[in-house]
C-alpha cells in the first residue's frame, strides 16, 4: 500500500505525541513493505530525505511568520500532494485546521481517514472564537462521513453519545524499558528516587501551574519532601512557558529543563523519578503517559476519565494544587503502593499497548478500506 502521514510536525519526533505515534507507526508499515511518506514541515532540523526508510516530503509551512494560522495552508498543501501521488491511503492526524481543506480535495482513489486526537475544543490555550470553530469542524468531520479513528474508548463514547457515529478504537504503544543507568542522571542535577518528574508541552491543558503550585506547598511544611526537585521537562519559549519561568524563578528546587528527544534519556528519567505527574486533561491518550508506564514510573495522574481508563486503580490522582499537596504529604500512605502500581501497568502495557498490535490494527484497517 501506499501510505501518506499528514497534519504532524513532522518525524523524527521533536515535538509530541501525534509526531511519536506518526514515527512509530510509519517506521513499522515500512518494515512491512508498505510504501510510506510523512510530511514535515519546512523548519523541521532534520534534513535527510529518508528517515528508517520512511520518505520524508518537505512542505513550506509559515507558522514562524503568521503564526498557527499557517497550519490551515499547510494542511491543504500536503493533503493536495496526498492525492497526487495517489496514495491508497490518507492518514491525518487532528482535524482542527484540515476541515477546510476537505472541501477543496477531489480524493479520487485515496481513502482518507482522521485521528481525531482530544477533545481539541476544550483546550484552554485557545480563545473562546478559535474553540467554537474547532468545535463545529468537529461537526463537519462527522457530517462529511470520513472515517475517524480515536485512541480511547472514551472518545469513542463521545463521538457515539453525541453524533450517533462509531469511530475505530486503536489505541498507542510503547517499549517496555529495561535497561536503567542512573549515570543519565548526572547531566540534570537530580538522585535516584529523589525527584518528582513532569514531560509535557507547556500548555495551560497539560496542568503544569497546578503540579508547580501544589509542590511549592510544601515549603511552608515541616515535611522531608521539601528537600526533593521536581524537574520540568518541555520548551517553556511560548508565552505561558515564560510566565510559569518567571513565576518561579526564586525557587531552586523547581527545575525547568529544554525538550529532550532522546528516548533513552527520558526512559532513565522516568524510571528513577519518586513519582511522574500526568497533568494532559484534553482528551485522549497521550504517549507520554503509556512511555511512563511502561518506564515503571509511579504516576500521579489529572482525574478525567480518559487518564483513568488507561491507568485503571494504578495511579493517584489530582483534581487541583491542593490534592497535590495532599498526595505529596501523605508518602508514607502510599510509598508501599509503588511496587504494585508498577507493576499493574507494566502489565497493561504488555497486554494493550504494544506497537506491533497497534500498527496490525492500522495495517488491518488500511486494507479493508482499499
């Protein structure tokens, strides 16, 4: 078959989840001896044509001048290409600036289907105006009757309560990481077990004011736990990156830390950290959260349902800074639930969320369709 990945930042991944799962799953059709190109946009740093003999198509995108507007003309320039060169298969990944461009494609022979990612409306980093259009290009998706494929049955729930429409369910993956070397740890200021740990975009959604918020808390009580870090890794160069960096500029145990791309790298990180926050609260199954688990991390999660049905009764969880605080303050109630915690989700991972399984449902799926 041939298969195109759009509406990503491009892979390899340096940037999120959509581009972690466009990386994995092209890299293993590929292997499969399926004919696949994903596109990256015009400022993605690598600049090789192939990456794991995937093919790499590079598309101007003008984000760096207009703006998140560009995204609307870049997702019409590669679905265009798409159809162009006649792939069976059209994988796109979010729908929110590619619903125009469906009215402007002639698909001929191409088969497109959409992952649809979150509830992208009810991101708060939007403006109001901007969530009300990404909401009623949800409504035109489902009208235009393209297949959608959601990575968590509670989006599945949704879109069948509220449009009467069944999408697929196909969930990530991850790699079960078993190779620890706390050596990794030198080059961040941290000890084993000594720190709390929070991987995400920083964005208003991923709750990261909260988990800031309720570790600061601790200062003002006589608890062992103030002398622990809590480390940050994500790029704080947008606007609410800059606030959160000057809010907390006076406190040395809060450590803010740049992107970091390297999986084995971010494995180790998760593997020692005492406790890793998962604050994405928009929908959705975020790989990061299955990278942790699978990374035998002990995971204080953001209470929405999407978050419990992966982890089930295996994490703790927060609604606010105060039940961080709280969670915090009372290690000794569930320092000895770590081990079992651990382990369930390990085994969650073995049993539901492997790339393999995950890239023969996509296969699967791709060839019912053509």
């Amino acid at each position: 078959m041939k298969i195109a990945i759009t509406g990503t930042r491009g892979i390899p991944n340096r940037y999120g989840g959509f581009e972690q799962f466009a990386e994995q799953l092209s890299v293993r059709l590929v292997m499969r001896g399926h004919d696949v190109w994903v596109y990256n946009p015009s400022f993605h740093p690598f600049e090789e044509n192939e990456f794991k003999k995937v093919k790499i198509v590079r598309r101007f995108n003008p984000e760096k001048v207009i703006g998140s507007a560009a995204n609307y003309f870049y997702d019409l320039i590669c679905l265009k290409d798409a159809v162009k060169r006649q792939a069976d298969i059209i994988l796109e990944c979010g729908y929110a600036t590619a619903t125009p461009a469906l009215r402007f494609l002639n698909l001929r022979e191409s088969k497109l289907l959409i992952n649809p990612d979150g509830m992208e409306w009810q991101r708060s980093k939007y403006w109001s105006l901007v969530r009300t259009l990404i909401h009623s290009s949800e409504n035109t998706v489902v009208k235009m009757g393209f297949r959608l494929v959601c990575d968590n049955p509670e989006l599945v729930s949704y879109y069948s309560e509220k449009y009467n429409f069944k999408p697929n369910y196909i969930p990530y993956g991850a790699e079960i990481f078993s190779s620890p070397d706390e050596r990794v740890l030198k080059g961040y200021n941290v000890k084993p077990f000594e720190y709390f740990l929070v991987i995400a975009r920083f964005e208003p959604e991923n709750n990261l004011r909260k988990i800031i918020l309720g570790f600061k808390e601790l200062i003002n009580c006589p608890n062992q736990l103030i002398e622990k870090k809590l480390l940050i890794i994500g790029n704080p160069l947008n606007g609410f990156g800059r606030k959160l960096l000057k809010e907390n500029a006076g406190f040395p145990d809060i450590v803010f830390t740049k992107d970091i791309f390297d999986q084995t790298i971010l494995d180790n990180l998760r593997y020692y950290s005492k406790a890793y926050f998962h604050g994405h609260s928009a929908g959705g199954t975020n790989p990061s959260l299955l990278e942790a688990m699978a990374a035998g991390s002990f995971i204080i999660a953001h209470d929405n349902k999407f978050n419990r049905y992966i982890l089930k009764d295996n994490a703790l969880y927060f609604s606010n800074e105060t039940d961080i605080t709280n969670i915090l303050l009372s290690e000794n109630n569930w320092i000895n639930k770590k081990e079992s915690f651990v382990n369930a989700n390990l085994e969650l991972i073995k049993k539901d969320f492997q790339w393999e399984d995950v890239t023969d449902k996509y296969e699967h799926l791709f060839k019912s369709l053509i």
